[in-house]
C-alpha cells in the first residue's frame, strides 16, 4: 500500500480495463473525477457497478469512446445513457453479482472502493455498502481506496486489511445523503395495510422511500421485529432505538439488524458507525434465499412500476425503458415464500402522479417481469390488500381489480372480461 493522490492512483488505469466503482452512497468521487480526466488519453475502459449516487462523469456523451458502462443495476446518473444506447445494463439478481468477480465472469482489472480510516491493527472497513464490493476488492488485480474519516466503521464483512489496498488517497468529505420523503395520504394508507399484514416476531425486508417509511411508522406497536434485509434507512431507526425491532425471535443472527447497504442522512451513517448491532454481510449471503428462509415470519415488502391483472411484476422498466434493475427482490420474494408463515408483498400506490392504473391488463411491451406471478403472494395498494396466493387466473384479476384506483376499475374489468371470455361473467361480476 502507499498513500499518493487520486491523480496518480488511478494512472495505473489502461484502455481496455475493467474498472469497478464501490456502490450507493459510498462511490468514491475524488477517483472517479481524476479517472474521468484523464478520458483524452483512455479508450473502451468498461465501467462496472450497481446503483451509485453522485454524479457519473463517465456516462457523460463526450466520454463515449473512453469510457463504456456496464451497469448491474439502473440509477438516475446513468439511466439516460442506457436509454440512448450509449451504456449497458446487465440483468442479475443482487445475490449472484458476488459470482461475476468470483467465477471471472466479469473479471476485474482495477476496483476504486471507499472506506472508513485503518484502526490500530491497519483494518478499514467499506462502512455502507458490502454488498458485491467485498468480492470486487477480493478479485480485482488493483484496489485503490479513497480513505475518509467520514466513512462509518461497520461491523460484518466490511473489514479490509490495508495490506489488501495498493494506493490509498485520503480525503474528508461528506457522504452523499437521501433525506426522507415527505408522506401523502396514499403512502400512509399503503402504510397502515403492510402494518397488518406484519406479526409480531416477524423478520422485516424493505428498501428507502415513501413507502417503507410509511410501513415503518405503523409498527409501533409491534413487538419483537427483527431485520434481515439488503438495505435499511433512517427509518427503522426508531423503531431500534425502542426496542421494537429487537430481533430477539431470529434464528440466524439474533439480536443483530443484517444488511449490505445503508443509504440515507447523516443519522443513519452515525448510527451504524462502530454500531455492534449492525452486521454489514456480503450480498451473496444476506439474499440467499436458503439464509433468508431460516428467519421465521419473513416478511418482504417490495414495490412496482405496474402489475398485471394475473400477478405479474414490473419493477425495472417502463416498457423498454429501463428504469432500475432486478436488484434483490426475486431474492427476498422467494426467501419470505419459503419462511415459516413468511408474506411476500409487493406495494405500490394505485395509481400514477399522472392519474395512470399501475394495476394494469397487460404490462407494457417490453416491459421487464422481476417477479413473476407464480411468486407473488400479496399485493397492497392504498385501496386494500389482494392475496393471490392459491387463486387462479380469473380469481386474481377480480382481487386485483378491487384494490385499484376507482377511477380504472370499469376499464380493468372491461378487459378481464375480453380475457377471460365466457368465464368472466361468473367471476367477475
């Protein structure tokens, strides 16, 4: 290892290399502007990493030639390059992106990470996103670490040994932050009906945003939650600090909250830090289905761009769009299937900002199915809840057709009819 500055660190990079960025909030700014400036002098270098937040220089139109993406998942910094053809996506389940740097799918030349300063005994630790970036540092022929003090040191897989970094580049700068959303009355309805569907016990799995926010602010009265989930927010926060997520009731890690990422404000970042509760573990680990199965009453909540009247599940693309990614429902989908008394849900409001069903006849053309209608247990919408599991085709579009928005609700049945032909009347009268 040496300590040198970002310039110099990433000139090892060459034309043709591979280059991994760490994830999410803990994407290394300072490399990722010096590599990017040295674009005039680089060609076909791929660019390989889930969702990152900051800017993405690289995807840039004026950076077509030196730099190409090849994106795990579909954030809103390259979400317009993909579009255009410019940049790639590659569909993966957030379980098995470990295995593309393991198995040399996608073998790795450099890995530009960020972590928290080396302790006394000279180990960092990637703080808020594990996730594929362990098997990225583990697999790549170069590390280089942007080392900053900003960084939480997180207990789990996180730990790296300096000795495993070959250019070390402090710096002390913020970490990008997601504040949370302000609620609307749907989101809170969605809220109050996830809520019910939780008993006490149960082993919780959601992402950031309106919605599990709203989940969240429903379980207060709850008791003995747990948390096994590849990320959490601020918003679970609360619920820790008063005992109510406890995890007394998990058989895999008792008593610990298991995540690979973190994203959120400053208070969450804080709240991780040198935090023993906390187990930061590897993607392949945590969204294992057979890991996530042991927990009991897995419950998984999940959103969606649209559903169709059968079940199946939108929740990367608008039609030939692409908007995000796989990412790691299917793993958690199927993980909660399998738990004892375990309720996979997927959420969503019922309707979109524009007043457009997001319960849907047919998902539009080329649009992507992350879940399909064989997993599919519950979906809840700020209308009700629908429970599909054991119902035929024709019994699905009926409960799907209850809890969408009731402006749509004629249309939908319109079109279950034409589907379903002779058998409609019967049902879906």
């Amino acid at each position: 290892m040496k300590r040198t500055t970002a310039a110099e660190a990433v000139s090892v990079i060459e034309s043709g290399n591979r280059v991994f960025i760490h994830s999410v909030a803990a994407a290394p700014g300072r490399l990722i502007e010096a590599m990017t400036a040295r674009a005039p002098e680089l060609s076909d270098v791929e660019i390989v990493h889930l969702h990152t937040e900051g800017p993405a220089p690289y995807a840039a139109p004026d950076m077509i030639g030196s730099f190409r993406v090849n994106a795990l998942f579909v954030g809103s910094n390259v979400r317009d390059a993909i579009h255009k053809g410019d940049a790639s996506y590659v569909p993966v389940f957030l379980s098995e992106t470990p295995q593309l740097f393991r198995r040399k799918i996608l073998p790795l030349d450099v890995a530009l990470i960020q972590t928290s300063m080396p302790d006394l005994h000279g180990y960092c630790s990637l703080g808020i996103s594990v996730d594929c970036s362990r098997a990225a540092v583990q697999t790549a022929k170069r590390v280089i670490a942007q080392v900053n003090p900003q960084m939480p040191r997180t207990h789990g897989d996180s730990m790296i040994h300096v000795n495993e970094i070959d250019d070390f580049v402090e710096v002390d700068d913020p970490l990008p932050e997601v504040p949370r959303p302000v609620l609307s009355d749907v989101e809170h309805a969605i809220g109050r009906y996830c809520a019910e569907l939780i008993e006490d016990g149960a082993t919780l799995q959601m992402g950031i945003g309106a919605i599990p926010d709203a989940v969240l602010g429903s379980l207060g009265t709850h008791k003995d939650l747990g948390i096994h989930t590849e990320m959490f927010s601020d918003g679970a926060i609360d619920l820790i600090e008063a005992g109510v997520i406890n995890g007394r009731r998990k058989r895999t890690h008792p008593g610990k909250v298991v995540a690979t990422f973190v994203m959120g404000t400053r208070r969450v970042y804080d709240f991780i830090d040198d935090n023993p509760q906390i187990a930061m573990l590897d993607v392949a680990y945590t969204n294992d289905t057979a890991v996530i199965r042991r927990n009991p009453r897995v419950t998984a909540i999940n959103s969606a761009i649209e559903v169709d009247l059968t079940g199946q599940v939108c929740a990367d693309s608008i039609g030939t769009r692409q908007y995000s990614g796989v990412g790691g429902q299917m793993d958690f989908i199927r993980g909660a299937a399998l738990s004892d008394r375990g309720k996979p849900i997927i959420a969503l409001p019922s309707a979109t900002r524009q007043g457009e069903t997001r319960i849907v006849p047919f998902l539009k053309q080329g649009a992507g199915v992350v879940s399909t209608r064989a997993h599919v247990h519950y979906v809840v919408t700020e209308h009700g809840v629908a429970n599909l599991y054991g119902k035929n085709l024709r019994q699905r579009a009926r409960a799907l057709i209850d809890i969408a928005h009731p402006d749509h609700r004629e249309f939908l049945e319109e079109k279950a009819r034409e589907r379903f032909e002779k058998f409609a009347d019967v049902v879906l009268a």
